[in-house]
C-alpha cells in the first residue's frame, strides 16, 4: 500500500474556520509550513490558482514562500472550453507565475468522465497548444519515486484504468482545520504524498466511480486512488473483444444447460 494522506477540506473544516471559499493564500502558506515539518515525500494542492488573490499580493506572497521553502509541492491546473459558432478556446488554467515558479512542478487535475459520467481513466500526459504536459498525478509520481517510495514502473500508455481500492474514505483522511489548530502531529506525515483537496459536495468537484455509483467520489480521492495503481502498478486491463465473446458464448450455453 502506498503511503497516501488525503487532507480534507470539509464541511467541518468550514464551521471550523468560519470561512468562506477560496480560503486566504497565506492559510494555506501555514498549512504547508506544519506539513512540511514532518518531512513528507510530496505535497499535492488538488486546488486550482488561476488568479491573483483577492486579498492582494501579500496573500500570494505568503503562499509562494511557503512552496519554496517546503521545495515539494504540486500544484494543480484545470482545463476549460469555451465553444462559440466558430472556434472552440481552451485554456490549462495554470497557477499564477509567482505561485507556480516556486513550486517543485504543476499539472492538470482535470478528470475525464465517459459517456455515462463514470470515471474509470485517467491521463497521465496531454499535448496542449504543442507541448506534451505532465498530469498532476504524474509529476506527484515521479516526486514520490525520488523520495523513495517504491514504485512500480510507469506504463507506456497516454492513461491508465483506474484500479480503485474502494469507495469515499478508503484512503486515510484527516480534516484541514484539525492540521491548522495543532491537533495533528507533523510526523504523522513524514515519507508520505499529501493530497489536499475538497471532500465537500458543497465545492461540486465529486463524481461517480465504480465505486461511488451515486457520483460521491470527490475528486482528491480519485487523485489517491491513481497514484495508488501508478505506485503499484496495477492498472486494470481491459479483456479482449474476443475473450469477451468467448465468455458471452459460455454463459449462454451454460445457461441453456441449467434450464
């Protein structure tokens, strides 16, 4: 099992802190300089920057600093489209220069449902406007790989099928406001990779899995469950149509048999 720490930004967390989203820049800064004491092998903000803070460059200032000094942090980017009846425009929505030139990497967070809104893939590289970009999961790969985390080697494909351990919560969660008031010993996180994202149906970024059917997987949890087959190289592999006929001509005869 890989080490993977998913820290929540929940509804307590926001009783908690009695604050409305996009939290301040600089809390975030705090957050990352108690993580960081505990010497994890990476830090992953499932949360998108795109702008300059409404709090004014200060707020920015303090996150940025935070990110050098912790020197592992990923960060995350968001694909957009914009159709109109002549173009279509679509923008990676990185994080802002003085947040992402001081992180150790960042990358696209953007999932791909299917046709049934299920999410069972996950690309690990994209080109966009002629260059191939790293996925968000990829580069917390490679930061764990580095750290020392055993890891299996990387398959040769543009994605992978998901292998998900289980349903919401499989993975050791941990409230953000509870790391914030101290209640959380930083050594809890040293040698493991700490995804940070929301667990909130409130923030709309939960989807449906094979197993989350009623579209409760929040996306940060399906982030843990990717590292977890990249990590053990476990990706699901798809049958063959022919294994597929093969089994669909079984039932039926054995069907027919038990009738």
């Amino acid at each position: 099992q890989t080490p993977i720490i998913i820290v929540s930004i929940d509804e307590d967390s926001f009783d908690e802190l009695d604050l409305q989203w996009p939290w301040p820049r600089a809390l975030h800064g705090r957050f990352l300089d108690i993580v960081s004491r505990g010497r994890p092998a990476a830090i992953g903000f499932d949360i998108v920057f795109p702008e300059p803070s409404s709090r004014g460059a200060e707020d920015d200032r303090s996150l940025a600093e935070a990110i050098g000094t912790a020197g592992n942090v990923v960060l995350g980017a968001a694909f957009t489209e914009v159709k109109s009846q002549y173009a279509v425009k679509e923008d990676l929505n990185a994080p802002i220069p003085v947040l992402r030139e001081q992180a150790a990497a960042y990358g696209f967070v953007t999932v791909i449902p299917e046709e049934d809104a299920f999410v069972r893939s996950a690309l690990l590289t994209r080109v966009f406007q002629g260059t191939k970009l790293s996925s968000f999961d990829l580069h917390l790969y490679r930061l764990g790989a580095q750290a020392g985390i055993h890891a299996a080697l990387l398959p040769e494909k543009q994605s992978v099928l998901i292998n998900y351990r289980g349903g919401p919560q499989t993975f050791l969660t941990i409230p953000y406001y509870q790391v914030l008031n101290g209640e959380i010993e930083p050594d809890l996180f040293a040698g493991s990779i700490i995804l940070v994202g929301s667990t909130s149906p409130i923030l709309h970024d939960v989807f449906p899995t094979p197993f989350a059917t009623h579209g409760e997987m929040p996306g940060v949890e399906i982030h843990a469950n990717v590292l977890e087959t990249l990590f053990q190289g476990i990706p699901v592999r798809q049958a063959s149509i022919w294994l597929g006929i093969v089994a669909t001509v079984t039932a039926a005869v054995l069907a027919v048999w038990v009738t």
